[in-house]
C-alpha cells in the first residue's frame, strides 16, 4: 500500500498557546518555513523540521510551514510505500523566512538546476537557509557555502572538502549556525539545529518547552560559536548506567579514580573505554554536564552563582566563571540575563 501524505500552508490557532505564558517570546518578521521535497527525500529527515516547526497550540506568532516541490500537486517518493503530495513550488522559496533542506539522496548526484537556482534567489531575497546532514552538498552546489564554516555528517566531511575546497568543515559538531546560513551533522542532528533556531528565534524557554514536548534535550550553549556535541552510551552499554548517576550526582566527587571504581576497572582501562564510549575523555564530559546542568540552573531558579556553582561540584563561583568563559564566551550572570526570562531578578553582579 502506498500512503500520500499532503501538506498545505497551516498555522495552530489552538487555545492555551505557549507563546501566550512566555514572557521572552519574539514576533519573527517572516514566519514561513519551506520545507524542499524531491524525489529520494529522507522522511525521517523532512518529519524533523515538519515536527518542530508545525507543532501545535504554540499560538499565531508559531511558524507557518509549506512544503516545496519541483512539480507541486505530483508525489513524490519519500522512502519504501510513503509518498508526498507539495502544494508549492520551488518559486515559493524565495517568499519563506526559512528553507530547510533534507538531505540529498545521493551525494555523487548533482542536484536539478532549478532547484539550485530557487535556492539562490531565496538566499540573495534575505531567506535564511538551513540543510539537515547530506543537505549540506545541495547548498554547497548551490553556491551558498563559499568560504564559510559548516558542518557535515563525519563519514561524508572529507568527501565534502576535497570537493569544496573553500569550506572550512568542521566534522566534530552537531551544527554550525553562521546566521543566514546553517548546518547540521547526520540526520538526528537535524533536530538539534531545529531546536536552536527556534531558540534563536524565540528565546530559551520557549525552545526548551518544545524540547520538552519532544521529549528530547535541548542543548543549551548559549553563545558559544561551536556547538559540542555530548555523546551517550546507548542503554545496555557497560557505561550507561554511570554516566546517568554521574548526571543526578554532579555535586560528588567525580574524579576519573572514583568514576573507574563505581564500574570496577583500571583507571587506564576506564580511560580507555570512556573514549570509546562517549567520544570524549571522562574530565571534559564532566565538565560539559556541570556547565550544562549550570545554564540550567542559572535560566530557571534564582540561585547565585556561588550556590549554583557549588550545588552542581565546581566548588567555587570563580572556578564556574572561569569555565564559562572558556568554554561559553561569557560569563554566568551575562548569561542569565541573556536567557532567563525578562523580568525575573537576579542577585548576581556581572563579574
């Protein structure tokens, strides 16, 4: 059986919005989102910027979505028995505020003209254009990635180098915003990057309630220009059940001794293994939860820093400052005063 799933222009006026209990909420000038079908579009990848950016009950300022098509009204195939019907064409993406580009079906196949050349008219028309993993080849195909830094999946970033010389590609992070243009690695980064352009556009808390209705994280890494990713073990891994008892225990003695104890080996073997497991060595994974967990704290209660800084196991507010300003360009209390929402007091002087 093959299902046709149409998508029309639609804005969620449902009661209760979110953007009615949400003090730090932005008006965007341009609402609408394109999202761009072809034949071969990854599903997965189309339904991750479907999802986040036409969720419902977010009120009359939410985003406004469309899907784009070479020939709008003829589906096109999305993966085994799914199909998708556009409405719009590729001339509609010149009129969106964002255009979101899946990635391509295959990165040794030149994407059509005319959708190259829809891409560069919206550019140059002030649309901000993001790609979601493989993506990133349509963009560079289209010219719009000339001398910028972006990010790929890591199995295709030496490919996406050598064939574009002038990128600057950075295959160790989630996704690389460089304003009118964005990047993200493989295809679960995707939401990453659609979870930060929402928090750019809309503000903390809000992205972090639509996390929360996704039931996934949200990254909080305030206005850093590199964007790290923190990587798991999945569940059954022989770490995975530490790494969640160092998260509810951040203000212990996480030391690598007392971490390779608690999983009964070496502190060499534990080294070893931590590496393989998260990507990261088990100090600096330390350190990005506690920094983590500090941003947390810092946009939603109003704990000094001293007592953040304290609660979560740096020690002092000047060893949390420190950190902040080497790994998120500022310091805790800008960083509260960017992302808590307007009006809420704070106790700490900006030092």
């Amino acid at each position: 059986m093959t299902y046709i799933v149409k998508n029309v222009p639609t804005r969620s006026l449902l009661p209760k919005p979110l953007s009615q209990r949400r003090t730090t909420v932005l008006k965007l000038s341009n609402p609408l989102v394109a999202l761009v079908a072809y034949d071969g579009v990854n599903a997965f990848e189309l339904g991750i910027a479907h999802e986040v950016f036409g969720l419902s009950n977010m009120g009359p300022d939410w985003y406004c979505l469309t899907v784009c098509s070479e020939s709008p009204g003829r589906a096109v195939s999305a993966g085994a028995l799914v199909q998708l019907v556009a409405q719009a064409g590729f001339e509609a993406l010149s009129g969106a505020g964002t255009v979101v580009v899946p990635g391509w079906q295959d990165i040794d196949a030149t994407p059509p003209s005319t959708l190259l050349a829809a891409l560069r008219r919206a550019h140059a028309s002030g649309t901000r254009i993001m790609s979601i993993c493989s993506g990133v080849f349509v963009l560079a195909a289209a010219g719009l990635l000339d001398g910028r830094r972006v990010t790929a999946h890591w199995a295709h970033a030496d490919l996406l180098a050598r064939r574009y010389p002038s990128l600057q590609v950075d295959a160790t992070v989630l996704y690389v915003d460089d304003g009118d243009v964005l990047t993200s690695a493989g295809r679960a980064a995707g939401l990453d990057l659609c979870i930060h352009l929402v928090r750019r556009d809309f503000g903390a808390t809000v992205a972090n309630e639509v996390a929360r209705r996704l039931v996934i994280p949200s990254h909080r890494e305030g206005g850093q220009v590199q964007f790290i990713p923190r990587p798991v073990p999945t569940s059954g891994e022989p770490l995975s059940n530490l790494l969640a008892w160092a998260r509810d225990n951040l203000g212990d003695d996480l030391s690598i001794k007392r971490l390779a104890e608690r999983v009964s080996m070496s502190r060499r073997t534990f080294i070893r293994r931590f590496e393989e497991a998260t990507g990261t060595a088990p100090g600096h994974w330390v350190m990005q939860e506690r920094l983590a967990q500090a941003r947390a704290l810092l946009e939603s209660t109003d704990f000094s820093v001293e007592e953040v800084a304290t609660s979560i196991g740096f020690g002092s507010a000047e060893a949390m400052r420190h950190h902040f300003r080497e790994q998120l360009g500022t310091s805790p209390a800008r960083y509260r005063s960017s992302f808590r929402p307007r009006g809420a007091d704070s106790r700490d002087a900006d030092i």
